[in-house]
C-alpha cells in the first residue's frame, strides 16, 4: 500500500502469461491500436497521439519535454514537491532556461500565483505535476491550462499518480501533453509510461524529425527539417510516432508483455467506467482518513487539495516511523511509505490505488497500524479505527439502497 509501485491485478498478471507476438505480426499491432483507443478515453481526449513510451514513467517525461525543447528555450516549472524538482533537473539537462517558482510541500499554488509568473517569465513551455505523490498533494489545473492557451504556451503535465483513479480532463484542461504511469492506478506493472499531446506538440516533433540512418528513406534523408533535431534517439517522438502509425516504423522492440498488460489495465479501468472508479477511490480514502483519526493520528498537508489515492500521516512525536514500517511489513506483510527531502522520516504516505484501493486492504491496515504502534508505545485511542471506517462503509452501503 505504498503511493507506487502498487498491487498489480491478477488479470493483468495473467494477460502477461499471453505468448509472444512479433511486434509486425498483425494480431499484435491490432492490440497496438486497441491500446492507443483505449488510452484516449482514460486521457478523455480527443488527440490522435495516444501511446505508451517503454521506461518507467519518468521516461515518458523526459520524452515528452526532450522533444520540444531546444537549447535556451524558456521554461516555469511550479515545484510543490519531488517531482517538480524532477521536471527541473530533466528541463536542464536538455539546456533549457528553468524558471521556478516553489511553495511548502504539502500545500499547492493558487492559480493566479502561476498565471502572474507565466506572465512575467513569458515562458514556451509550463511544467507542472498535477498529483504529487511525495506531499499527496493534487494541483488544479483546468484555470491554468486555459490561461496557457490564451498565452500560446504549452503546458506538459505528469499525471502519472493521478490517472486511472481521479479525473482528469486532457481537453477541458487545455493540457497540450499529459504523462501518465502504469504501476499506480492502472494497477499494471513499472516498465511504461502512457502519454498523449496535441497537434501543437505534434507541430514541434515534426519541425525537429530526424529518422536514424540505418532505417531512413531516399525520403526520410531528403525530409525538409525546420528545426534541429531531438536531441535524444530513445526518447525521439517523431520516431516513436512513425513506430505507432501505420507505418510502423522499427524503432525498437517492443516490450510486448507489457502492452499485454497495458491493454487489460485499460480495459479493467473502462469496464468499471471511469467516474465509477474515481468515486471507489474517493471511499475507500474517505473510511481510511476517518479510522486514522479516530486513532488519534493527524493527516499531513492541505486538506481542501488532497489527492485521493495517496494519503499522507503525521508520524507521532517520539515513535521511529521506519521501525513501525518495518514491523507492519514483517508482522503483516503491509508495506506503507516514507516519503522525500523535508518530509523524510517525518510523514507516512498510504496508498490506496486502483486494484489495492478496497475495503479489506483498509481495514486490514487499520487493524495492523493500530497493533503496531500500540507496541511501539505510542499513545492512540484503541479500537476506535476500525469501527470509524466501518461507519464509513455502512452509510454508504445505507445511501447505495436508498438510491436504489
């Protein structure tokens, strides 16, 4: 129950047994197609590049922002936790400009403080994280990206914690490119990242497209390239694009199990239906939240900005939060968090994320958490957790029948 990587589903686990396909054979580019589909409705986007880059999900970042960023060009980057800083040193290492502007882990920015310094900066690009898992934090974004459109700069987001277990609006944002991760709430192994963008983003790649020579065309070499080219060949998306169009380009081999098990994620997600699953998570955040209380424990950060699938626990004074993580792993064979930086050793981070986000997952951690601490001595009220979250569950089982 940590915020990544998570409880992978059993389906998933199974649809990873499926034998190999060459990755021309037809049966599986028809699944190649399938996935990019079903991406599009998890992203709700309308963008006709929906595909996953094969890494874990912070190469999909680096794919994403190594392909429109040239030396010098401008960037914000609002930090409100780890994976800001990722963005910075990804943004620098490519030679961009970094602008940053940063406020205390565990709160988020009000979206005028963005909008002034995008208009004082005047940056191409705006990176931001929309769910930060080291804080538990989730960022608005839909009065920012309108302001990015407005403003003609492009806003890449990582909403690799958030996808698959809260909304998010692509096109309603205004999000021009969005990375997500498979092993949070899609529940599917670390080994991909899923990414969308817009045909502004597709703009750029294609004003940079350079094809490697040992696979070029008379009409690849003779490419009229306006721009210089992607810096980087892994991360090239206008490669990546020829490798997912029907060109099918051979850029790389592709790590064939792991689009088995990106399919069936997908489609487990869209069998549930998607405002089905973010309402699941909203629960079973709601009956945990409730029985840590009720424990006597406080909860970190701002709670009018929570991001439902991770929650974030003040560790109580006098109790060594490693020693209790190590104990509920030994003892009960739960593993929760730590997190980075300035919260390092001082909050515990739960996650309850797409197949692991149930209620027996959390009452089971309620009932171990309790009995831990009670042997580290920590002063809690006893028995209180799991009768609060089971009030929880049953006026929401009362609420379900009167619906009905």
């Amino acid at each position: 129950m940590t915020p990544g990587p998570v409880e992978v589903d059993p389906r998933v686990l199974q649809a990873m047994s499926t034998p190999i396909l060459g990755q021309f054979d037809p049966a599986f580019t028809n699944i190649m197609n399938e996935v990019m589909e079903m991406l599009r409705q998890v992203f709700q986007t309308k963008n006709h590049w929906a595909f996953p880059v094969d890494g874990t999900s912070r190469s999909g970042i680096e794919a994403v922002l190594s392909s429109i960023l040239e030396p010098g060009d401008r960037v914000l980057v609002p930090i409100y936790g780890r994976f800001g800083h990722l963005m910075v040193e990804i943004c620098e290492r490519y030679g961009a400009d970094v602008h940053t502007i940063e406020c205390p882990w565990g709160e988020v920015f009000e979206p005028e403080r963005v909008i002034r310094e995008m208009e004082k900066v005047a940056p191409k690009v705006l990176t931001m994280v929309h769910g930060e898992t080291s804080t538990g934090r989730m960022q608005p974004l839909a009065e920012i990206g309108k302001a990015c459109r407005n403003r003609d700069v492009l806003l890449v987001v990582d909403a690799v914690a958030s996808i698959g277990g809260v909304d998010v609006k692509t096109d309603e944002w205004c999000i021009d490119a969005l990375i997500g991760g498979t092993q949070k709430c899609l529940s599917v192994p670390s080994g991909m990242a899923p990414i969308t963008y817009n045909d502004r983003i597709e703009k750029i790649i294609l004003s940079r497209k350079k094809v490697e020579r040992g696979i070029a065309t008379d009409e690849d070499r003779s490419y009229a390239r306006s721009r210089p080219p992607i810096a980087s060949n892994y991360f090239d998306l206008s490669m990546l694009q020829d490798y997912w169009s029907p060109r099918r380009l051979n850029h790389h081999t592709e790590a064939t199990s792991m689009v088995y098990a990106l399919r069936e994620g997908l489609r487990l997600v869209l069998e549930e239906g998607l405002e089905e699953r973010f309402l699941r998570h909203q629960l079973h955040e709601k009956a945990l939240m409730a029985g840590l209380e009720a424990m006597g424990l406080t909860l970190f950060g701002d709670p009018a900005h929570k991001l439902p699938s991770v929650t974030c626990v003040n560790i109580p004074a006098g109790i060594d939060g490693e020693s209790v993580r190590s104990m509920l792993l030994e003892e009960f064979g739960i593993e929760i968090a730590s997190s980075f930086g300035p919260l390092h050793g001082k909050i515990w981070r739960i996650g309850t994320m797409g197949y692991g986000c149930r209620k027996d997952n959390i009452l089971t951690l309620l009932g171990a958490l309790e009995a831990v601490l009670i042997r580290h001595g920590a002063n809690i009220f006893r028995g209180e957790a799991l009768q609060a979250a089971l009030d929880v569950y049953e006026k929401e089982r009362n609420k379900s029948v009167i619906l009905k």
